[in-house]
C-alpha cells in the first residue's frame, strides 16, 4: 500500500476505494465525495447514493474525513479495514442493500 500524495490524488483514491466497497454491499451504491468549498485541500465530505436515497441522509452531515487522515491511512491497512467497514455499514443502511449483487451461473 501507499501513502501520501497531493489531495486530488487522494480524493480519486478515496472515491475509487469507497465506492468498490459500497458496491460489495450493492451493485448500484456510488459513493460521492465532497471536496469543494470550504473543504478544498482540507478534508472530504463522503456520502453513498442509491437511486434518491443518500446516507447519511440528507440533512445529517456526511462522513468527514480529514486529507492529513487519508493521505496518511490509506497506507496502513487496519485504517483502509475500519474504513471500508464503516463504508460497508453505511451501503447496508440503504434501502434495498443486498438486493442488487453478482450472481454466478
């Protein structure tokens, strides 16, 4: 694994490492991350989309991530595991979680 990094490369990383693991709970779970505004080269903002639904729902604040944290983390894997279970956690909360998964023939 790697660390470090400028933070649009690792807000790509974290985009790509969320959503492959919001999509092991459902194929249509996308993950949005929120690196605008007054987060801009500071922090992300995370939420996971299925269809209309968002969690966390809107009105509550997403997941926020700091860019010293990530940068740092994702190089360590007990940080990317704690991470993709919260993501995990998050992609079941949505409703029909589960409904839409890979199937073998």
């Amino acid at each position: 694994m790697f660390s470090g990094g400028d933070y649009d490369e690792v807000g790509r990383w974290l985009w790509n490492f969320t959503t492959a693991h919001a999509k092991r709970e459902n194929l249509r779970a996308e993950a949005r991350v929120d690196s605008e505004g007054p987060r801009a080269g500071r922090s992300y903002g995370l939420r996971l989309t299925l269809g209309e639904q968002l969690a966390p729902p809107a009105g509550a604040p997403p997941l926020e991530l700091s860019f010293a944290d990530v940068a740092a983390g994702r190089g360590h894997l007990a940080w990317c595991d704690d991470l993709a279970a919260r993501v995990r956690s998050l992609a079941r909360g949505l409703s029909g979680a589960g409904q839409t998964t890979r199937q073998t023939a």
